[in-house]
C-alpha cells in the first residue's frame, strides 16, 4: 500500500523534501512535453513550425494551468480534511471532482479547435506561422479531456499526501511523447501537427496508466462508484479554493500571451526566440513550483490539524531551499543562456534573441523562490482570494505596461523582459504586507 504523507508531525525539512522531490520531478518530466516538441521540431522543421509550437504551446500551456490550478481547489480541501481527521469526506470529494473536470474537459474539446483560427489571431502570430499555431491548438484543444483528467487525477494523489504516483504516469506519458514526436516530425515531417498529436496520444496513456494504479492502491478513505456524482455542497467547496487560484493564473498567463503578442509584432526571430526561452523558462521555474505545491499540500493538513506554528517553519524552510536552487539557475540563464537555448533551435539569430530574453528571466530566478512559496503557504491556510488580487494587479498594473513601454522605447527583448521580475518584486512585497496583516489580526492564524 502506497503510504501518504502526513505533515502534521515530527521532522519538517525530511518529509518536505520527500514529497517536494516527485512533484519537482513530474514537472520536470511534463516540461519535458512542450520542450521536447519544441526540441524536435527546431531540428527538423522550419522556423515557421517552431513559431507555430512555441505560440500555439503557450496557448494550450494557459489552459491547462487554468484547470490544474482550479484543480488546487481539491488539493486544498483533501489535505484540510487529513489534517482535521475527517478521512471519510475524501471519497465524496474524488467522486465530485471527477465529474465536475469532466464536464469542464467536454465543453474545452468542443470550443477549443472551433476558436483555434480566433486564438492564433489573437496572438498576432506571424503571418509565416499561422497554419501551423491554428493547427497545434486544434488538435491540443481535441484532446482537452485527457489533459485535464491528468490535472484531477494529480491533484487527487497530492490532496492525500502522494506525490510519487503523478511521478510515475508522467514519466511513462514523456517516454511516449518523445516517441511519438520523433516518429511524426522527425520520421514523417509532419512539424507543428505532429507535435500536437504526440502530445494528446501521450497524456491519453497517462490518463489510462493513473486509473490502473489507482483501483490497484488503498485509499486513506472508502471510496465507491455510487459517490461519483456533483455533491453541490462540495463543489461551492471545491470553487471556493480553486477559483481564485485559477482566475488568477488565467488572468496572470493571459499577461504572459499579451507580451508574447507585443514580441510578436517584432517579427519571426523574436517570436521563436521568444518561444525558445519560454520553453528554457519552464524548466528553471520548476523548483520554486515544486515547492509552492508541496508548501499548499503541506500548509493546508497543519492549517487543519491547528499546527499554525509549524506550517510558518515549513514555510521558513522552503524558502532557505528554494533559494539555494535560484542561485544556481540565475547564473545558468544569465550567464549561459545561449547555451540553453542552443538546445531548442540551430538558427543563431532566433538563439541569441532567445538569450536576451532569458536573462530577465535569471534576475526572475532570484525572486520567486520567496514569492512561490509564499503563494503556496496562502493557498494551503485558505487566503485563495489574497493570492488572486496580488497577481492579477501585478499582471496588469506593471507586466503589461512594463512589456508595452519597453517594445516601444527599446524594441530590445531583455528589456521587455524585465517586466516580469519587475511585477515579481511588487508581488512579494504584497505578500510580505498581507503576512504582517495576518499577523497583527492574530488569532492564531500565524503563531
């Protein structure tokens, strides 16, 4: 029987990083999705399909955070009842969510490819690319069911303490997308259609490869057929957490596709290199991610439990963790961006433009090992709301018309760049106010 972890008690730094190790790893393992298509088709394909990825990616990459983070909201609420010893609210609360995402995967496979020529326009994809970025979100949006099934099920296994299972399903879905990628681009020539296709075949195995591990394990909870159906109480539940997580990261990546709209006008080099360093940026935010997951899961069983003094520890922790890696990836992207890149495309130009843009993104490194963890410590006590206005107003109020400003004044994608850490640094001091809000209320909410 595969054991959960319980936060609740005894070592912090052990178990912390025990559960925050698979989490790091499956995201690094599903960056290795968008990645990989990025990779091959860069090495195979023309400028005009690694643009066509690279928008059409960042696209599908916003819907699915949408759903992964409204998923939050089953995370939160499974690891409250843990802590609170309510074990047997779990299986109401699995059986709720499969048919809530599922009803929500429908609807997205229907609307999805019908407004795929609608997105690519709205992205202002290059004219040279516009085939291939409408044909990617096509048949990505197809396979909307399956991408979010992966989310739920996810999000169910991390709610009860396992992280190692998500571990496993993304590993055996990445062996199947690189495959499929290496088949259909680099056998068949099929560029940006080809990647898309690997990426919805390799999460349906995922999907198939999480239900089979799942009937085969003990659940900390009875759970049944019979309670898979919308139990209203539980869904205002399960939105009251997960919406403000997911309006916030629609809204904040939403701000992402805006400035990749502004780079776009610059012409080709700047969209694919723009593309390029968003793929190297997914892989060096996966600590700081890794561990604002773990930190939710974590917060929210000692939040239940009444342990308010060691969910503040942990949080003291993962900061002091998280920093260590940030270091570590600030030189890589700074420094040697050029090489990361290199990785991604054999074009110098669309390499170099991809470098400049990431070094704005290693001074970002050096940020959001505080901010992430923060984030994940207010979603684990509850404060979804909090965590939704902060990014929403630094989205907006400063990503936006930083990027704007800098595409006018400079043209220089470093400069545009800046206008992420620009809105990070805004966003920590709004956490650091709302932790002395907190605070001073009292109340036992931060002993």
């Amino acid at each position: 029987m595969q054991r959960e972890t319980d936060f609740t008690s005894g070592p912090i730094v052990g178990p912390l990083l025990k559960f925050s190790m698979p989490i790091l790893l499956a995201l690094f393992l599903q960056a290795l999705y968008g990645a990989v298509d990025l990779l091959i088709v860069g090495k195979y394909a023309a400028a005009a399909d690694v643009s066509g990825v690279a928008v059409g990616s960042q696209i599908m990459m916003t819907v699915t955070n949408l759903i992964s983070s409204f998923a939050m909201g089953t995370t939160i609420l499974l690891g409250q009842k843990i802590g609170e010893g309510d074990k047997e609210a779990g299986g109401g609360i699995i059986g709720t969510s499969i048919v809530l995402f599922l009803a929500i995967g429908a609807v997205m496979t229907v609307l999805t490819p019908l407004l795929s020529g609608t997105l690519a326009s709205a992205m202002n994809a290059p004219a040279e690319a516009y085939a291939e970025t409408r044909r990617y979100i096509a048949i990505c949006g197809a396979g909307s069911v399956m991408i979010i099934a992966y989310n739920v099920l996810g999000s169910v296994m991390r709610g009860i303490g396992d992280s190692k299972t998500p571990l496993v399903t993304v590993a055996i879905a990445s062996a199947c997308n690189i495959a499929g990628d290496l088949a259909l681009i680099a056998g068949l020539g099929m560029g940006a259609a080809g990647a898309a296709i690997a990426t919805v075949a390799s999460q349906t195995v995922s999907v198939i490869v999480s239900f089979l591990l799942l009937r085969r394990r003990t659940l900390p909870f009875r759970f049944t057929r019979r309670q898979i159906r919308l139990e209203p109480v539980i869904v205002r539940r399960i939105a009251r957490f997960g919406i403000p997580i997911a309006v916030q990261d629609l809204l904040v990546g939403l701000s992402f596709l805006v400035i990749l709209a502004i780079v776009n006008r610059l012409g080709l080099i700047a969209s694919a290199g723009v593309g390029v360093a968003e793929k190297v940026c997914a892989f060096i935010m996966l600590v700081p991610a890794a561990f604002m997951q773990a930190m939710s899961a974590y917060v929210a069983q000692n939040h239940g439990a009444g342990r308010h003094d060691r969910a503040m520890r942990g949080l003291r922790i993962a900061i002091g963790l998280s920093t260590a890696f940030g270091v570590v990836m600030f030189y890589a992207a700074y420094f040697h961006g050029d090489l990361l890149c290199a990785l991604f495309s054999n074009d110098r130009e669309v390499v170099l433009s991809g470098w400049d843009y990431l070094r704005a993104y290693g001074i970002d490194c050096l940020l959001t090992c505080f901010l992430f963890c923060f984030i994940g410590f207010y979603n684990g006590l509850g404060h979804t709301g909090f965590v939704m206005v902060q990014g929403i107003a630094a989205a907006f109020l400063i990503r936006i018309p930083v990027a704007q400003y800098m595409s006018v004044a400079t043209g220089r994608l470093f400069y545009i760049g800046l206008a992420v850490p620009c809105s990070t640094v805004a966003q920590i001091t709004a956490c650091f106010a709302f932790y002395a809000y907190l605070k001073k209320r009292g109340g036992g909410v931060l002993a």
